[in-house]
C-alpha cells in the first residue's frame, strides 16, 4: 500500500473524532525516505542565519522555510500532507499556509504555553487545521502537543477569544466542561498530529537527554479569507524584524497566491 493509499485509508470515524475533539493522530503516514531528508534539512534550516527564526533558551522557532530550502517545499507539497489536510478538513481545495519549525534542545526550558492557533491568524471563514510532524519520538512529557479536548467548540461559539480570555470564561468546577479531557499522545516519526486551529493547546519541554524536532504545518479550505490584523502573526513576525515577506492579498481575498498555495488538488 502507498502513502497516499494509506492517506484514502484514513477512516470516517477518525475525521468524525478530529471535528468532535479538536485534534487527532494519524500513524505512519510520513514515508521514511521524507524522515531522513527532513533531519538533513532541519540541520540546514537551523544554520541558516538569514531565515526567519527566533530563539529562546532551549526553543528554536523559524517560520517559512519552505522558501528557502527546496527540501522543505518538496515535502510539504509533495509528501501525503496535502491528502492528509484535504481529508480532515473534507475540503474541494487546500491552500498550504506557512510551516513553523520548532526545535527544542534538551536540559533547557523549552514549554509551549496554552495557546489558541486561530487567535493569531490573519484569517476568517472556513477550516484551518495544523498538521504536526515530529522528526524524534515524543510522548506527553517530552515534547508531544497536548489539546484540550473539545476546546474549539468554545472558540466556535463564542467568537474569536484570547488564551485569557478564554481560560477566564470556563465555567465553574462543577460544570460540564470541568470534566474536560486532555488529549495526548505518544508518537514516533512517520505518525502525525492534526488539530483545529481552535483547539487550545501546549506542549512539555523535550525529555532530559534528547532534542525534539517538529515542523507545524498549516492548511486551510477552499473558503478561507484573508483577514490582516495588526497583531496578527505575519505582521507582528515582521515588525519583529523577521524576514517575512508582504502579502498582497486584500482583505476579503480568498487566500490563493504565491505565499498560499494551491496543495490539493495537486497540479
Ligand atoms: O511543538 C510545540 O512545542 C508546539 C506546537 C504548536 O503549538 C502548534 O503546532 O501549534
């Protein structure tokens, strides 16, 4: 069976769980041959003085480098990820968004904070969903991302809300969703984890002794729209002194052009 067979495999009731819970896994779905070149290309991207990247004690985070590194461009548009996306999202279309890689170093503090993807993306309308790729194994306390489960559907009814926000407007212990779940899993390179950019989130620090690679994928549907905001993520990346390119897209464009392309249907 091929990648992308094991990509049409994927079953109803694995899609019907991601909509219900916010994220899901999906294993072995990243053919070996991408594993090995990814490491080779992380190793390179993280060398590249000249990307966009910030860095923070044990935290290396670079965004775009499918600009920049042809091996990136070519996993990203031509690996089973593009199916993945199209499958979660039951979209007729899917545009790639950007690629955030993140890399934590072993021994130092490298905790993602709760956070809400959607709340810094200059989007409105449709799906958006991150497909995460980890290139080491990670486990709920060495650097996996966990979700709150069902999260998203606060987000959804209640319009767009930040982390603040959105912890503070829980309801008391007692309530329903005081008996939330986290969702976690454990995951070796090949597996994937596909969330709804509405789903709180965070991941641990990596394990005492070994790095954790992970490269943060974002896909969004056919109904997507550009939605530009002064503290959205490309603006603030920006204005940060990040070499993130302009975006010329109007407000209320529709999301396809240079920067967001066309990944499903595959050309
Ligand atoms: O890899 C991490 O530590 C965090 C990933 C994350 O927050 C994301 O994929 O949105």
């Amino acid at each position: 069976m091929t990648m992308r067979d094991m990509v049409a495999a994927i079953e109803e009731d694995e899609v019907a769980a991601f909509e219900r819970d916010g994220a899901a896994v999906v294993r072995g779905v990243i053919e070996p041959r991408w594993i090995t070149a990814m490491r080779d290309a992380i190793t390179d991207a993280m060398s590249d003085t000249d990307a966009a990247f910030t860095t923070r004690g044990g935290f290396y985070n670079g965004f775009l480098h499918w600009r920049r590194n042809a091996v990136f461009r070519d996993f990203l548009l031509n690996s089973s990820l593009p199916d993945i996306a199209q499958r979660f999202l039951r979209a007729k279309q899917v545009n790639f968004f950007y690629d955030q890689l993140i890399v934590k170093q072993p021994g130092l503090p490298s905790a993602t904070p709760w956070h809400l993807d959607s709340t810094y993306f200059p989007t409105r309308e449709g799906k958006v969903a991150s497909i995460w790729i980890p290139f080491d194994h990670a486990s709920p306390t060495s650097g996996a991302v966990t979700y709150f489960k069902g999260s998203h559907r606060w987000v959804r009814d209640r319009g767009r809300l930040s982390v603040e926000q959105f912890v503070r407007d829980l309801p008391p212990p007692g309530s329903e969703i005081a008996e939330h779940e986290f969702l976690a899993w454990t995951l070796e390179p090949g597996d994937v984890l596909i969330h709804d950019v509405d789903t709180l989130h965070g991941a641990p620090a990596t394990g005492p002794t070994a790095q954790r690679r992970a490269l943060a994928t974002r896909w969004t549907d056919q109904d997507v729209l550009y939605d530009p905001r002064d503290d959205d993520f490309f603006h603030m990346a920006r204005n940060g002194g990040l070499p993130i390119p302009a975006i010329a897209l109007q407000s209320g464009a529709h999301l396809t052009s240079e920067l967001f392309p066309i990944a499903w249907p595959r050309s």
